[in-house]
C-alpha cells in the first residue's frame, strides 16, 4: 500500500512538474524541505517529537504582470490518486488546505523565502498557495471543486489565499495551450496580460509573456497573443459551451482586451460546431448588433475539440489594425463583460456583499484565509469572469427599484373575451409620442407597443425598455434598463378582463399606466367595454384597518395555498392610525406617543400580540409586510421565496407585490415557471379576499 502511494504521488509530481513547464513556470525548484518552526501546532502525524520540516513539492517565484512590483512567491502542493475522487471531498480537501496552510507559515520564516526574493528589487511580495488535487481514477475532466459543500477551514489557518487545481481545470488549462500550438505552428505565442487596478500606471508593463500568472489558472477565458511577421493574432479559448448571449459578451470582451494591438481576434468555444450553417447564422446575427465593422470583419468564431467536423485548416489572417473605438461605454447592453478596473468598480458596490464576492471565489477554486473585500476585489479584477459569473454578479446588483413589481386591476367587458378576439381590436402605437412628459431623464430603447398573444394561456402582453441616466454614479449604474410590462388576461372565461401592470422604476409604473390608458380607450372605440367603465383596483382607502390586516393576513394561511406553503413573517410595517382613537384600556395605548411608524423584523412575528388579538387591528394601520414560502413540486423543485405585499402611497395606496428572493435548482428549473407559480396562487388568494371584503361592506 505505501509502495502504490509513493508510485501515485511521484506520478502527481510527474504531471504537476510537465504542466507547469508548459504554463512557463520553467526553472521551477522540487522537492524543498524547510525546517518547521512549530513543530507542535503543525504535528498532524502525532510523531513523538512533533514536526520536524515541512515538504514543498514545487516552488516558482515570479514578478507579476497583473500586480505592480509584487514578487511571488508560488507554494505547490500536489495530492494525487490512482482511485476515484472521494464521494464527499470536504474532510479530505480540509486535510489538504491545513498540510499546505502549515508549510505557507513556515516558509514565511524560512530561509528559503530569503534566498528566493534575493535579487529582486520589489516594494511587495505575496506567498500563494497552490494546491493540485488530481485523480487518475475520475473522468480526466471532473471537477471535485463542484463537489465541495462550504468546507470551514480552521481558525488557526495562516495564509493569504490558496488556489486549487482540480482535473476539470488543468485539462482546460493544457488543452487551451495545446490548440494553440498545435493550431498555430509557425507562431510565437504568448500568455496576454491585461490591465488591472494594481498595474494600470506601470508605464514598463508588459502586455504579454511566457508566463501565465497564477490568477489565471483560474479564469475560464484563456488569452493568447499570437505573432509572425508583422500579423498579431489575439486569440481567447473560452471553458464553456456556446450560447448566444455569451457570445456577444464575449466579443465586447475581446474588442476591448484587442486595444488596437491587434491585426485579428480567434474565438473558441468547447464542442461548438461552426461550420454547420445554423451555427453561422448566429454569429452573424450576433456580429450585426456591432457598429465597428472592422473589429466584427477580422473577428472569427470557431469550435474546439470537435474532431473531424473542424474542416477550416486555414488561419484566417488581416494585416489591416482593428479599430479600437468601443461602443456601449456608458451602459451595459448586453455586449458589456468588465475586466480590470471597470470590474473592479462593479465588485466595489454595496449591493453585493461580501459572502457573494468568497462564493464567486470559491466556486472558481479560489479560498482566502481572510475574504474581506478589499482582499477579494484585487484577486478577481486581475482575472477574467465567464458571462454566466458577471450575470450573477449583475443580478445580486440589482436593487429594489430593479424588482418587479406586480399591481392588477379588473375591467367588466359588454361580453365574454377571448385574447383572439382582442388581438383584433388592439392597434400598435408609439410610446415616444404618446408620453407628454418634457422633462423625462430617459429614453425609450423600443417604443412600439404591440400587444402579443399567447393563445393558450389567453394572454396578451405588451414589453418595453427604457433607458435611464444618472451622471452622479459609477459607470455600472449610470444607466439603467428598465423593463416594463402590460397583460392582458382572459383566461377567466368571465365578463371581465385582468390588467397586469408589471413595473421595476417609478417611471415603467407611470408609462404603464399610458398604456392602460390607452388600451381602455380602444376597448371603449370596439365596444368590448362600456364608456364609463372603471378598473376594479385593490385600494387601501377602500378598506378598514381591520379589513386590511385580515387581507394581507390571509396570504398567510396554509388553507388558501396550493404550490406554496406558508413559513413565517420576516418584516411588518405598521404605526397607529392618528383618525383613530385608542381607549385608554388598550394593551397598545402606549404605542400612541411614543411611536409614529414601527417596522417589526423577525421570525414568527404573526404570533406577537399586535397582530393576533383582532382588537387591536382597528387601532393599527399597515402598509405591507413581508413574508417567506417554501415550495417542493414538479414544476419548481424544491426552494423558498420571500414576497412583500404591500401598499403603495406613491401611487394612490393602490396594492402591489413583490418577489424579493427565491432560491432553487437554476441548473434544472425555470425562473419564469416558478415566478407563473407564485402567483397563480397569490393571485386566487388576493382575488377572492378582496372581493370576500367588499361583498360585506356591500351587504
């Protein structure tokens, strides 16, 4: 068993070794042993007389072209099997952090990082983990790092950050290195540096070299400068598979990394077939959306590993410079991938939080001892994120006023309506003319208002975008997209129609109501509903106090639920209603003078006495509360979702909702099927309670 050991780690070390003489980490030292200067924390064995020296199995130093005047200094760590990868990696994987985590301290004290930084002239320098977890046993293209669950590292860990090399990544990494010297063989190539916010004022930087820096061996975009004679090829061998809107974020990327050094731009995305003519269709429609047709004119898209299928043998070379002037500077309209400094101001808002910045890091096989955010920033603006990264990134950006927010009327119709029958009477208009507004800081992106039919579930909806600026803020958010929505639903097969106004920003929510407007005029010109007909809105001064508690009450019962299912009241907002007097005997007397408005946070805050004893509700006045839901069914999985119900005293106190999170399998579900889920249920239930309330005052 020893003997197959030692036989599988120095094969590991064989492979490990080849590999980093092809990243050009050449002159790399093996096999180091340094004393250990704390023999009895770093006793992992239990020997008798505690460590004794630490092993390094690979150690390269370097000057970084991503980090001004900063030396490294590269600690390797090569774990390998002949067996499979374990089935649950955490305790293995602590095991591996806390062996190189004890060698990076000591080496810190040791002589040998002495030696190393001898002859350098530098003003900072940072020792680096870098652990190869390899696997002979499991597909050559498994990544245990998916397979991680959070491991929690010791506290007593002492390092900067460790970076981990799985199977899935060193074989990227090789075969993105080997297309291209299997593919351009009469060229020199070089790895591409790119600008960070830590080299971006060296004058001396270089733009490319032999060595790729450690921070790449963690991107999945690969950057290759390519040349021969006076032709200059930037090529990027991109992880994952091909989709179209990766693709043109991957081409605004490439536009911007090419900086007028460039005479031609190679893509390749993993088993993408680009000879099929399907496939060429839609790149050319992706390269239509791009004013610069010299850039899109020597831009190529290609496939790799596809075997015989790759029938174009011939490089595709231009002597002619690409034109460096980019467009979309100011907003992000899909062709937007940030690097560098532009990233770097994306990671710096405080909409995303810090537990976002380590998973991003962690799921990229990145782990720092302290993930503060001004360790993580500098780390991930010196690589390249995927566009699947930088959309989740976007989306934990996004703000309040980026939410949907759901309000929805009801429209007594003559007779019975179809969607089809309403198609007919609906023309198209502009909204460009019809907004009035002269003083509006946004434009509209598309103004032509078409209503679209989906029969089967007999909906007509209108879309619109519109674009806002702000000068005050970072160019991540000095303008906005803004979507809005109008639905039209007739599948209650009933005299009447729902209208769905879907906002994000306050000006969707009034352009919507143009629209509304609008619409109701057209209907009236048909005859589909009389002169003087009104929409049935969901008021808050339509009702008591009492009756609004019981309304946004109700969405809490499990009996009105059918896919979801009721878990507890995360926040109320509430305050004594001034119109209102409170007898002096009330247990909330003493909320009178002291409290205006009260916001209650918590769990299971429906059980406190304010809410559950139904006579204090008349006393009380509330304007919205947010509550969490689970959900395990076919159709969404299993997840939860937090929704604000709520009132809205911008506009008129008129009732809207709100889905503020939900978490599920992105891998396997649909956002949009579930988001249909939701509120199909929210729906039934704030139909009929509405209607349960006014039918009483009614009678």
């Amino acid at each position: 068993m020893g003997e197959k050991s030692k036989s599988s780690g120095e094969l590991g070390e064989k492979y490990v070794s080849d590999f980093l003489n092809l990243i050009g980490w050449t002159n790399h030292q093996k096999n180091l042993s340094i004393e250990c200067f704390k023999p009895e924390k770093h006793n992992i064995n239990n020997a008798k007389k505690g460590k004794i020296s630490h092993g390094i199995d690979n150690l390269y130093t370097y000057i970084s072209p991503m980090n001004t005047s900063t030396l490294i200094h590269s600690i390797v760590s090569v774990k390998h099997t002949q067996n499979k990868y374990p089935s649950s990696p955490n305790s293995k994987f602590k095991e591996h952090i806390k062996d190189l985590a004890y060698t990076i301290e000591c080496y810190a004290e040791s002589e040998q990082v002495v030696i190393n930084r001898d002859n350098y002239q530098v003003e900072n320098e940072e020792i680096i983990g870098l652990l190869f977890w390899l696997s002979s046993g499991s597909d050559k293209s498994y990544s245990i790092i998916n397979d991680l669950k959070n491991p929690i590292l010791s506290d007593d860990l002492q390092f900067n950050r460790i970076h981990i090399i799985d199977n899935d990544r060193i074989e990227y990494i090789h075969n993105s290195i080997e297309l291209i010297k299997t593919k351009y063989k009469d060229y020199d190539y070089s790895f591409y540096y790119f600008e960070t916010p830590t080299n971006i004022t060296d004058a001396k930087k270089k733009s490319s070299g032999k060595i790729l820096p450690i921070e790449m061996l963690n991107s999945d975009i690969q950057v290759f400068k390519l040349e021969k004679d006076k032709e200059v090829i930037l090529t990027l061998v991109i992880k994952n598979e091909f989709h179209i809107d990766s693709l043109k974020r991957i081409l605004g990327l490439a536009q911007r990394l090419s900086n007028n050094l460039a005479s031609s731009i190679h893509i390749y995305f993993k088993n993408f077939e680009h000879e099929v003519q399907e496939n060429k269709n839609i790149i050319n429609q992706v390269k239509q959306q791009f004013k610069d047709k010299s850039f899109i004119k020597h831009t190529y898209i290609f496939g790799d590993n596809i075997g015989f299928k790759d029938i174009e043998k011939e490089i595709k070379v231009s002597y002619e410079k690409i034109n460096d002037t980019l467009e979309d500077k100011e907003y992000d309209s899909g062709s937007m991938l940030p690097f560098g400094e532009h990233l770097r101001s994306l990671l710096s808002s405080s909409l995303i939080s810090k537990a976002q910045l380590n998973n991003l890091l962690k799921n990229k096989g990145i782990y720092l001892n302290n993930p503060s955010k001004e360790n993580m920033i500098p780390v991930l603006s010196s690589l390249l994120l995927t566009s699947q990264e930088f959309e989740i990134l976007k989306e934990h950006q996004k703000n309040k006023e980026d939410k949907e927010k759901r309000q929805e009327a009801r429209i007594k119709t003559i007779n019975k309506q179809t969607a089809q029958d309403l198609k007919k009477h609906l023309k198209s208009f502009n909204l460009a003319k019809l907004d009035k507004n002269k003083f509006r800081n946004y434009e509209y992106i598309n103004p032509n208002i078409n209503f679209v039919l989906d029969k089967e579930k007999q909906l007509l909806t209108a879309k619109y975008k519109i674009k806002r600026k702000q000068n005050n803020k970072s160019w991540h958010e000095q303008i906005d997209i803004f979507e809005g929505k109008v639905i039209i639903d007739c599948s209650k097969n009933d005299l009447e129609i729902i209208t769905k106004n879907i906002s994000t920003a306050k000006e969707t929510l009034n352009i919507n109501r143009l629209i509304l407007n609008q619409l109701k005029e057209q209907l009236k010109e048909a005859k589909i509903i009389s002169k003087t007909a009104q929409e049935e809105k969901i008021l808050m001064n339509d009702m008591t106090n009492e009756e609004i508690l019981q309304f946004l009450l109700s969405f809490t019962n499990n009996k009105n639920l059918e896919n979801l299912e009721f878990n507890d009241i995360i926040s109320i907002d509430i305050e004594i209603d001034e119109k209102v007097t409170l007898p002096n005997d009330s247990q909330i007397k003493w909320m009178e003078e002291k409290i205006n408005k009260l916001k209650l946070d918590g769990k299971k805050i429906e059980d406190i006495d304010i809410l559950t004893k139904s006579e204090n509700h008349k006393y009380l006045k509330c304007w919205g509360l947010v509550a969490s839901f689970s959900f395990n069914n076919v159709t969404a999985g299993e997840g939860n979702v937090k929704i604000d119900f709520r009132f809205n005293p911008n506009n008129k106190n008129e009732f809207f909702i709100q889905i503020n999170k939900i978490e599920y399998d992105k891998k396997v579900y649909s956002y949009q099927a579930i988001e249909d889920m939701i509120f199909a249920d929210i729906d039934n239930i704030k139909f009929a309670k509405h209607k349960e309330i006014m039918e009483k005052k009614d009678v």
